[in-house]
C-alpha cells in the first residue's frame, strides 16, 4: 500500500472514532507525544541495554507507525495535509550546510 492508501485507511479508521475535531487537536498532540516516548522507551530498552530482542525491529516499526498514526489524525484536525509539510521541511533543510558531530547535524550558522 503506498502512504497515501494508509493515511486515507488511518482517517477512516479516526472518522469513525470519531477523533477529527479541530477541537481534539490538543489532546491528539499529548497522544503523539505519548507514543514518541513509547518508540524510545523500545529504543533504550534494546539499544542501550545491548539486548537487541527478536521483536526488537518488530516492535520499533509498530511504535514508529504509532507515531505516524497520531501525526496523521493531528494534521487533519489541524487542517495540515502532512505530505505538503514533508515536502516544506525537506525544501528548508535541503539548502542547509554545516557538519555532523557525533551523530548530531549542526548548520553552519550554528558551528
């Protein structure tokens, strides 16, 4: 299925939950913030602690399409279409210059 099959999978599946509503847009940004902290909660656990579990990959991938879930029913109560901010972030940071240090990218502004 491409992205645009799963996000319209995604709204159908909020619409009957009844979770669009512009007003709801708050409490489904907590929820995004919830499930970041799920995926590195995962992460730490196996990354961290050496211990990469046979569900590791599995479990990354689940949290990560969580965190893709709650964006996608963001956007739409916020009116956002998420491909077009996609595209807007990659046009800003394709311009940047700078460095990676120690894993981190610093523009060049910033170094």
């Amino acid at each position: 299925m491409t992205f645009e099959d799963l996000q319209k999978l995604t709204l159908e599946w909020a619409d009957d939950k009844d979770l669009l509503h512009s007003e709801n847009a708050n409490t489904q940004f907590m929820k995004f913030i919830e499930e970041v902290f799920e995926f590195k909660t995962e992460f730490d656990i196996s990354y961290y602690q050496g211990e990469v579990s046979k569900n590791f990959w599995d479990n990354l991938n689940l949290e990560m399409g969580d965190i893709f879930v709650t964006l996608i029913i963001l956007c739409k109560q916020l009116g956002l279409d998420p491909l077009m901010c996609l595209d807007m972030a990659y046009r800003k940071i394709s311009k940047r210059t700078g460095k990676t240090i120690n894993g981190q990218f610093y523009k060049s502004e910033d170094l």
